[in-house]
C-alpha cells in the first residue's frame, strides 16, 4: 500500500511536464496541482485515523483506497487545471486515511520492540515508489500518452484493494496463517470495542511537539517529491529520461534511509533502553545531517555534486522516520491511529505550502537552488523541537 499510494500521489511530478504545455500552466499553476492533494489529506490525517480506531484497519483501508484508485484514474481523464485539481482532492480524500490507520493496524501485528523496523520497511516502500515513478510513469507517457499512465496506475490500486479486504484481519488472532509462536510475541489486542473515546484536547497538546517536528520534516519531503524531477531536467538542462534517471537515484537515497532507520532506531532502545535516546535524539543527529549535505548545491552548480548532496540530504532525512512513526504508538498506543493522524497533518500542511513556495520562488527567481535554504533552516527548526517530544512519557 504505501508503495502504491506514493506513485499516485507524485506520478504528477514526472507527468507535469507534458500536462503543464497541453494546459499552458506556469510553475506557480502546477504547484498547485501538486498541493490540491494535500488539502484534504490535511484533513482527513485525524479523521481518518480516528476510523481506523474506531471501524477498523481492513474496513476503512478498503474504502479509502477504492477512493483513491478512482481519482487516479480520474486524472488521467482531466481536461483542464480546474478538473485536475478536482481530481487531487479526491485523491487527498482517499490516501488521507491511509498511514495513521496503518499505524493502528501495525500496533496490534507488531512487536513493542520492532516497531521502528515495521515503519522503517512500510515507508522504504513508499520511497521505493517515489524512485520508480519517474521512469515508470515517463515508460507509460511514451507507451500510452501521461493520460494513459494515471488509468493504468488507477487500475493497479483497484487491485490492491480487493487483495486487501478479502486477506487482512483487524486481529491477528483471527488471521488463517498465524502461529501460536507469533502470537505469543504480540501485543495484547485492542480492537474497536477496547478503544476508548479519544481524550481530543489532552491527545492534540501532547502530540504537538511531535507533529511540528513531522512539519519540518514534512516541508523537505515534499520539496523534494513535487520538484526533484524537474529540478534536473531544468537546473541542468537535461532530457527527460536522465532526468528521471537522477530523480532516481535521490530517491533511491531515500529507500536506504527509512530501511536503514528503522533499524538503528529499534537497535539504540536494545541497547540503551531508552526512547529518548532511540527516538528523539536520532532525529536531532539525523535532521542536522540533512542540513549539512545539502550545504555544496548553494556553491557549486554541477549535476554530479547536485545529485550527491540531494541523495545524502534526502537519506538523512528519510532516517528519521523509522524513529517519528514509532513514537505515536510508544506515547499511545489506544489511539495510536488518531495519534499518527495528528503527527502526519505536519506533513500534510507542508504538503500544501512546500509545493507552492517552491514554485513560487523557482519563478520569482529563476533559481532551482534557492527554495532548498528553506528546506535547510526547517531542518534546524525541527532538531530543537525534537527535544519536546519526550516519546519515553506514556499518555
């Protein structure tokens, strides 16, 4: 799922460059279209987390992806920016659920102990999907034309949906395949009816510090899904093909980081026992990583050093979330959907301003470079509010 549902939300950034000229978008235009996604999957971050916890991780993935199966293939079929961007917001609706309800279903099949791991490997997938998406969908646009490359992915998530509600099971207990020895290694269930009401006021004050370092996060992310591929392709003045091919390879970076992550952050509570350390100080070290690896692209203009400093910066960055998406569930475990849904709205709310800015200062300036110094100062930002999270105080 987190592999599927990020090649549709950023196939956008690859096909962009032949829906921009049929619709005759500036950069400002199609940053919107970037962000119209993010809109509604702001908002749906808690909503849709609460469902999770309330109906259930295999109801409401069910509905929510056949949502946004539908508003991929509906892209595909736009005919201007007003109905793209139509199209995006219901994608937003559909993927809003998604990672906070995930995050619920990971808390009743993980164990306490190797859950860094299970969002570490879930997130490398999504970043698997933001590496192939450049050429898959750059493949698709020479094979069947950028409309035919967003019915085609449509019609994958389709698939996915039906393979889910007919295999998973909200408790473990009750899936076919499952091992007493596995079980055994689980969490005690806590399914809809052992879920309390969600103590809202009391969940958003203690999450907050949580969710404005997920925001700092979440504006170099974004920064990067929405404008990486570009970048090289206009920075450069590269064809379309090595620019996905360099697109690739940042994300790529990024495949090692969240895989890479999960496992250090897991490794440091073995060894050191403490959730602070594992958790709050690892994104400290690796948000200050990320600043300083993106430092040679202000200085230097050279497509090698570009693509270095990107993936090193992008590899950093994607560490922490191994560690960001363990501690919903370390700080509540009852409300582990809702708690995530609350942390990933940072994300979301970058979503829909990182794209923006982003194009916003790229024609203002003509500079490809200029919109990472935000990227850079968030980076900063985001190490110091790490510190408030405090993931080892259960709520």
């Amino acid at each position: 799922m987190y592999f599927i549902t990020y090649i549709d939300r950023v196939n956008v950034s690859t096909a962009a460059i032949e829906f921009g000229k049929d619709f005759q978008l500036s950069n400002t235009q199609v940053g919107l279209v970037f962000s119209a996604f993010a809109y509604p999957y702001l908002i749906f971050q808690v909503i849709g987390g609460w469902m999770g916890d309330r109906f259930g991780p295999r109801r409401t993935l069910t509905i929510c992806s056949l949502i946004w199966a539908g508003a991929t293939v509906l892209t595909g079929l736009s005919t201007g920016l007003a109905s793209m961007l139509v199209a995006r917001v219901l994608l937003g609706l559909g993927e809003g659920a998604t990672f906070p309800t995930a995050t619920r279903a990971m808390s009743n099949w993980t164990a306490a102990n190797r859950r860094g791991f299970a969002q570490g490997i879930t997130h490398a997938f999504s970043r698997i999907g933001n590496a192939i998406t450049p050429p898959i969908v750059t493949w698709l646009m020479v094979a069947v034309s950028w409309r035919g490359s967003f019915i085609v992915l449509g019609l994958l998530s389709l698939v996915w949906a039906i393979v889910w509600g007919w295999y998973f099971r909200d408790n473990p207990r009750d899936h076919a395949r499952i091992t007493s020895h596995e079980v055994d290694l689980l969490p005690a269930y806590v399914g809809v009816k052992e879920t309390p009401a969600v103590p809202w006021m009391a969940l958003i004050k203690r999450m907050l510090p949580v969710t404005l370092v997920y925001f700092c996060y979440g504006w170099t992310l974004w920064l990067f899904l929405t404008w990486i591929p570009q970048y090289f392709l206009h920075n450069f003045h590269m064809n379309l093909k090595n620019s996905a091919v360099f697109a690739s390879g940042v994300f790529f970076a990024g495949v090692l980081g969240d895989s890479l992550g999960g496992h250090i952050t897991d490794w440091l509570l073995a060894r050191t026992g403490s959730r602070t350390k594992a958790r709050s100080y690892m994104v400290v070290v690796c948000n200050l990583g990320a600043l300083v690896s993106l430092l040679p692209i202000l200085f230097v203009h050279d497509s090698t050093i570009a693509a270095i400093a990107l993936s090193l910066g992008f590899f950093f960055a994607e560490l922490t979330i191994g560690p960001m998406w363990a501690i919903p569930m370390d700080i509540a475990p009852k409300y582990s959907g809702t708690a995530s849904g609350f942390m990933n709205m940072g994300s979301a709310l970058a979503a829909i301003l990182s794209p923006v800015v982003g194009g916003w200062i790229i024609d203002v300036t003509g500079n490809w470079d200029w919109p990472f110094v935000g990227s850079m100062g968030l980076m900063v930002v985001g190490a110091v509010f790490a510190f408030a999270m405090k993931p080892e105080q259960k709520f």
